[in-house]
C-alpha cells in the first residue's frame, strides 16, 4: 500500500501548498479589480471542496467499472469540446477553450486528458493480445485520439495540445510501441506545432521573446519578472506574502500560470525543491502503481495519468525558468484553476483507486477486511443445551 499513500499524501501537500500561494499570489490582484483580497482564494477552496469530493468517490470506484465506461466518457469529452465551438464557448486571452451552460463555467480541456486516459485504458485493456500489431496501436487511437486533440487545437490552446498529445505518445511508449512508430509520429507532431506557431501572430511573438528578451520588453516583462522573483528568494525566501513581483511584474499570472516564481520568491529554492520532490515523489508512486499492475487497463491509466502530471508540471517550471516559451500551462494542484484542479484531483481518485487493486495491495486489504461476526455461546444458552 506504499505507493497508495504516496500519492496521497504527496498530493495534499501539493494542495496545502497551492492552497497557499494562490491566497499570497492573488491577494494583490484580487484587491484591484474584485470584491477583496480574498476573491481567488476562496474560489479556489469552493473547487478544492468540490474536487474532493469527487477523488474520494472516485478512489473507492472498482477500475472494473472505469473500464467499462471508457467510450462513454470519450464520447462526453467529445461533445464538450465540441460545444466549446458553439455559441456556447467562451473566449479568455485569445482561447477559445471554455464552456458556459448558465452559471457555470468550465474547461472541458482538462476533463478531456482524464477522459482520454480512461479511453485508451479501456481500449488497449481489449486488445492486450494484439499489442504487437502496428495497425492494433495505431486504430483506433490515432483517429479518435487525434479528434480530442484537434478539438482542443480549434480552441487555439496550444498548450494544453501539446499536453494532450504527449499524453498520448507516452502511452503508446509506456505499452511497448517501436521506435520506428514513435519517431514519425513525433516528427509529425513537430510539424504541426511548427505550422501552428507560425500560422500565429502571438505565437511567433512568444518564440521571439524566448530567443531574444530585448525584441519585445512589453511581452518578454512577465517572463523576466519570473526569472527576477526566483533570483530574489535565496535559500529561504522573502517571507509568505512578502514577494514584490506579484505586485505588477508578473501582471495576472502570479496565481496561475507564473505561481511557481512566487513560490520561488516567497519560500526560496527550500520550497522550489519542496515542490519538485512533491511532484518526484507522486510520479514514482504512480508508476510504481502502473508496474506492480497485472491488468492492462490499470497499467495504461496509471502510467497515463502518471504521466499527464509530471509532463505539465515540467512544462511549467520550465516556463518559469525560461527554458521554454510562454505556453499557458498551469502547475497541477497549484495554479489557480476550478477545471485544472478539479481534474487533477479527479485523476488523483482513479490513481488511487489503481493503487488499491494491485496484487499486493489486494491481498493486504483482504487480510484487513472485517470477519463475519461469529454467534458467542453465552452461559445461559450453554446451560439450556445441557438440561
């Protein structure tokens, strides 16, 4: 049960944490343009409370049953997304990529990479005997994974395309695809990110950012900012609640997509570490999860998942420590985000419940599980067998 209780545990740190620095991070903003300081902190517990909720029903579900509803939550993440291109869709800092159906306001993106995980377990758990044949691999996960990740593209939300597909790449590695099947879909891939940023005005701008700081200080601000931010927090940091560059150099990304730089500022490379090990940690639980499995189906969620965290989270230190163009990526259980972190715990609720049904981890709770009571012998029952 080991890795069972890494994962949660490492999570809810994570959460604490994010919990946190979004009160921190936002607290400034919040103060500016809504009702108090605390507007985005208490928001962020409302999702956290709701995400909850579903995680614990979630990792108490039999993967059985998961697997049995992967094409029904395909076909659900689908019509979202498509939706999203309807009148219904909502367009925030140039992405089109969330959905509003009356009071409520979501991205249907981040429940797609659950979703599309959930999928291919269920789809490869049925072809776990032909996983040698190319054409088993590539139908129907290039097609019908591929609609999920051009719906996601039509919204302009490159970053969250580029999650989807490595998350489908590192799936088709972790099963035992060929290199010689991997290397042109890679390149293909890289093609199409190279079209897509070319074929964008912002995009390209982002890229000149990254080679050249100087070509455009109004953009290149933010990222510089974030790089000012972790400089300034030596070894301890400047105090939670102390950082200055979420007071306009990191414009309103301090609590979303650049939180990791207030992170760095207010606890020091002791919370950047803090965090990476956090992360370091989940991902060998989660693995560990998808190793010790003796199902398909929880071998491919478990790396999945495993994968679509470690993959973002990445992607978004990097951004912060420009080893990588601005991407809009948030930090999982971190940033601010309803959608993200709901999804993310939701995820947490399939990783566990995986967790719960390896070999080792079945046989232990069977050992735990309560005995039937036994019917006790009392002295009166005892003396009225004898007369």
């Amino acid at each position: 049960m080991a890795p069972y209780y890494f994962i949660a545990g490492s999570v809810t740190i994570l959460v604490v944490i994010g919990s946190l620095m979004v009160l921190s991070a936002s607290s400034v903003l919040a103060q500016a343009t809504q009702d108090g300081p605390y507007y985005f902190a208490i928001r962020q517990l409302q999702f956290l409370g709701a995400g909850l909720v579903f995680a614990i029903a979630l990792s108490r579900t039999p993967p059985a049953l998961l697997r049995r509803i992967g094409w029904l939550v395909w076909a659900l993440a689908v019509v979202l997304l498509i939706l999203v291109q309807t009148p219904l869709g909502v367009t925030v800092n140039g992405n089109t990529n969330w959905l509003e159906i009356g009071p409520v306001q979501f991205q249907p993106s981040e429940f797609a990479k659950l979703a599309l995980i959930v999928w291919c377990g269920t789809v490869f758990h049925l072809k776990r005997g032909r996983l040698h044949e190319p054409a088993q691999l590539a139908v129907p996960l290039v097609p019908l994974g591929g609609l999920i990740l051009a719906l996601v593209l039509a919204g302009r939300d490159l970053g969250t395309g580029l999650i989807v597909g490595l998350i489908m790449v590192l799936i088709l590695w972790f099963i035992g695809t060929s290199l010689r099947v991997l290397i042109p879909m890679g390149a293909a891939a890289l093609g199409l990110v190279v079209l897509l940023v070319y074929g964008s005005g912002n995009r390209m701008s982002r890229i000149s950012v990254f080679l050249d700081p100087q070509s455009n200080t109004d953009l290149s601000s933010q990222p510089m900012a974030a790089l000012y931010a972790l400089a300034s927090g030596g070894w301890w940091g400047l105090g939670l609640g102390a950082g200055k560059q979420k007071w306009g150099g990191l414009k309103d990304g301090a609590h979303t997509d650049f939180i990791f730089a207030v992170i760095g500022e207010e606890l020091g490379l002791f919370g950047v570490l803090l965090v990476v090990g956090l992360f370091a940690l989940l991902g060998w639980a989660g693995l560990e999860v998808a190793m010790r499995s003796d199902k398909m189906f929880n071998r491919v969620v478990a790396a999945g998942i495993t994968g679509w965290f470690l993959v973002q989270a990445i992607i978004n230190i990097f951004v912060v420590l420009h080893l990588l163009p601005v991407l809009g990526v948030p930090l999982p259980f971190i940033s601010y985000g309803g959608s993200a972190l709901m999804a993310g715990l939701m995820a947490t609720g399939v990783l566990m419940a995986l967790a719960r049904d390896t070999p080792s981890a079945r046989a232990y709770l069977a050992t735990r599980a309560p005995r039937a009571a036994r019917p006790r012998m009392t002295s009166v029952m005892a003396a009225t067998k004898e007369d």
